[in-house]
C-alpha cells in the first residue's frame, strides 16, 4: 500500500511540474536541423542499402510465404556469369585496329 501511495505521489508531482512550465528563453542552434536531417537521410540510405543487399533473400521469403514459385527458370543469380576473354580477342567498334585513329 505503501508504494501505491509512494508512485501515486510521484505521477501526481510530475504531472503538475509538466503543467506550471514556464517559457524557456533559448533557442535551438542551426546546426541542429541540419543535424537531424542529416540523421533522416543517413538512415533512409542504409535502409535503402539493407534492403538492397537482402532484396534476393527477402524476396524468396516472402514468395515461399504467398506460395509462389522461388524463382524464376531464367533468373539472374549473382555470381553466375562467365567471363571468356582469349587472347587477342579485342571487343571494340571501329577500324580493327584496337578502336583508336591514327594516320599511319
């Protein structure tokens, strides 16, 4: 009983100290808004970054839980290209040459 008294006398003395506030004379430095925006942005860009990283991962989750195929037959999976170059091979438009322009 003791502490329901002791509890309801604490809520009741903040409640009338949040009500008798009087007018603080400060401001808020520029720097602040700058800051939180900054904050917003910094976390919009790493969620953006999160959820790129995990698309792949997240989009089969969520494809196993509608109960839809997990992936498509011509998918993209990262790390599946090959790469081919033999010597010689020159992948440039142009002349033959190697692609520059020369007077010889």
């Amino acid at each position: 009983m003791r502490l329901h008294k002791t509890c309801l006398t604490l809520m009741l003395a903040t409640a009338l100290s949040l009500t008798v506030i009087e007018p603080a004379h400060a401001y808020i430095d520029m720097g602040t808004g700058s800051l939180i925006f900054q904050m917003l942005v910094a976390g919009l860009v790493g969620a953006g970054f999160t959820i790129k990283m995990y698309w792949h991962a997240l989009k089969e989750r969520v494809n196993r839980m509608l109960g839809r195929s997990a992936t498509a037959p011509n998918a993209h999976v990262p790390g599946s290209e090959s790469i081919s170059h033999t010597s010689g091979d020159n992948h440039t438009t142009g002349s033959g040459d190697g692609g520059g322009s020369s007077d010889d």
